[in-house]
C-alpha cells in the first residue's frame, strides 16, 4: 500500500525552493546521501535555506540544510554554531 502525504505549502513558494534546491545542486558537491535528504526537506515543502535542527552560525544567521545536515552528522566545518531550542 502506497501513502500519499497531504503537503500544505504555497505552490508558488514551492516553486522557488525548488528552484533554489536545483541551484545548490549545480554549485555545491554533496554525497548521495546529502542530496537524498535535501531532497526530501524540499519535497515536503520546506526551503533548503532552512534546517529542521534551526541550527545558525554565531551571528544568528540560519544555516542552510546542506550546513546544518553536515554539522548535525558530525562534518568538521570552520562555523562556530549557536542552537536555537
């Protein structure tokens, strides 16, 4: 049995995440399993300028999900990070 998810999001703004997603895409090496959760943040209709962890950089900026994916499982990157809870 297939489950189909209801999404409630604007199409519009859709259409830019997307749009965004397809650009981080083009310009950012990630591994597979990078692009995979990207992917499904996008899908279910959250912008890839967000992250679910609200993870921000020390200027209270939010990182981005490829960021935020990448500190969230342990990457070593030059970011001193502040969370939000």
């Amino acid at each position: 049995m297939r489950i189909h998810h209801i999404l409630d999001y604007d199409p519009a703004d859709h259409e830019s995440d997307l749009a965004a997603l397809h650009s981080m895409e083009e310009r950012l090496p990630m591994t597979s399993s990078e692009r995979k959760s990207l992917k499904q943040w996008v899908y279910f209709g959250h912008s890839p300028e967000t992250n679910p962890w609200h993870y921000t950089d020390s200027d209270g900026w939010e990182l981005n999900y490829l960021e935020a994916y990448r500190y969230h499982h342990g990457y070593k990157l030059n970011y001193r990070f502040v969370t939000i809870e």
